[in-house]
C-alpha cells in the first residue's frame, strides 16, 4: 500500500453496503441523466435498481438471468442475458431487442460482460458460466470455443476477436488503444492492442491475479489508466503497467464493479449477496 494508492484511496475511507440479501449480484451499470445504478441479480432473474432516496426496488423482471450491464451511447441498456443466451437492449419504450445471439449460425455460449466503444460498437465475452440451471440454463455448448466478440456500431456484423481462453471481463483504456480482457481460469489479465477497425493484435499478459476460488473477474479502469479489478482479498489496483498498488477489501468475495455519481469518483461494487460503494480520489470513465 504505497503512496500512489493512497493517493487513490483516501485514508480513513470506508466501504459502505447499500444493500444485501441477494442471490449473486453482478453487472452494475450507472445511469448519468437519472442518478441511479442498475445491477443483476443472476440466479433471481432480476435487474436491480438502487437510488440514493429509494433504495433498491426491481427495474426489470425476468431479466433472462443477466450478468454484465452497460449503457450504449444513446443511453440505452445493454444486457448479457445468460437464459437466453443473448445480448440484449432496452429501447426507450421499454422494449427488448436481440442484438447478437448466434456466431455463425450457431448458438452463443451465455454472453457475461459487456463494454461499449466510443464509435458505438459493443464489444463482450461469451464464457460458459451461464449454461447451468442456476445462472442460466442448462444447456449444451454449439460453438467450440468460449470467444469475444464486437459487434459493429450498425449491429450488423459480428466478429470474433480472441477465442483461445475463458473469457470474462473486459474494459478499454482510456484512450481506447487497449483492450483489457480477464481471464478466471488463468488467473490473468492479458491486454491487446485495438487496430483502427476494432479487431485486436498483440495479446500479452498485463497481470497474474490470484483467485480464491475465483478471479479475475469483472474490470474497471479510471481516467488515468489504472486498473481496478476482483482478486485475492478484494478490489486489486493496478497501475498502467500492471503493478499492484493495493487491495481494496470488501467483506465479500466481489464479483464486478464500475464508476458512478455525477463526479465518477464512485466505485459501486457487486459482491455475492450485497451491493457496495467506496469514495475515491481519482475520476473513472464516464458511461453515457
């Protein structure tokens, strides 16, 4: 715990529980314009809404088990649905539509985490964790390989980008250069390289995460490129280069996170039965 961390994690600071007594929670997702967080509750089919006034109440039921939740561009949600084997988006009536559930005629495996580039395309991981009863359904793999994949900002082309590991969480640098993806059954997180059409070179590793049971999982980075991802004892800080500054401890095991609040200084955090928020000196990425 150096300098650098504190300067990113204030002393004295204290995680706060929002919320608990839920199934396994994963995918929060902040809404800017309504102030609000969005998050899954995967084996009760629930996407959970939390507000500073109101607390938790459910925003959409059944969910199709979502996992990873994001905002695209136009401030539209976006949803790893793992029942359904699909990624999907709310329209502003409310309405769900399918944008990406088959890759080459066949069935995705149960799409996880999901992240949206600034020119519109959406970019997820399509690991096997959902084909069970309890976190999706249980059902047999159709494509041989767990992949990620982008779909083009038209939704009208699917390309899989790395289909040689577990794919799970998954987070742009900054400037977009760099795709971070992790990978739980490695316990590492490898970093690519995005050429100008979006595809990936150079895939490398940026660190090893030690997991008990499970880690790395969901990841976030903030405006300076550091990388905050589930490890060991709690929320793992990274520097750019893949140096660990420190841990930020969570009384659960957590399972994802992201930047929130009108600042982006709030770190909301999903762990197992309950939601969490920590205040951070340092911005994250804005999600429209």
């Amino acid at each position: 715990m150096n300098a650098e961390f504190r300067r990113i994690v204030p002393d004295g600071v204290r995680v706060e529980r929002l919320g608990t007594g839920f199934q396994f929670t994963e995918g929060p997702a902040w809404n800017v314009k309504g102030g609000y967080l969005l998050f899954s509750d995967i084996p009760a089919s629930r996407i959970r809404k939390w507000t500073p006034k109101d607390g938790i109440s459910d925003f959409r039921v059944p969910s199709g088990k979502s996992n990873g939740l994001t905002l695209d561009k136009r401030g539209r949600l976006i949803a790893c649905e793992h029942e359904n084997r699909r990624v999907s988006r709310m329209e502003a009536d409310g309405t769900i539509v399918t944008i990406a559930s088959h890759y080459q005629g066949k069935r995705l495996n149960s799409p996880n985490d999901v992240v949206v580039k600034s020119d519109g395309s959406v970019y997820f991981t399509d690991p096997p964790y959902g084909l069970n009863p309890v976190f999706g359904t249980l059902e047999a793999p159709e494509l041989p390989f767990n992949g990620v994949y982008r779909l083009s900002p038209e939704g009208d082309k699917l390309s899989l980008l790395v289909d040689d590991s577990v794919p799970n969480g998954l987070a742009f640098s900054p400037d977009e250069s760099f795709l971070y993806i992790a990978d739980t059954e490695m316990n590492h997180i490898r970093v690519f390289d995005l050429n100008d059409d979006g595809t990936t070179r150079n895939g490398r590793i940026f660190s090893e995460i030690p997991g008990e049971p499970l880690a790395p999982d969901g990841i976030k980075v903030d405006s300076e490129g550091n990388v905050y991802v589930n490890g060991n004892g709690g929320i793992w800080v990274l520097n750019p280069e893949g140096k660990r500054l420190g841990i930020i401890k969570i009384p659960e095991l957590p399972a994802n996170l992201c930047w929130g609040d009108s600042d982006w200084k709030t770190l909301y955090i999903t762990a197992r039965t309950s939601l969490y928020r920590i205040r951070l000196n340092v911005t994250g990425i804005p999600v429209p």
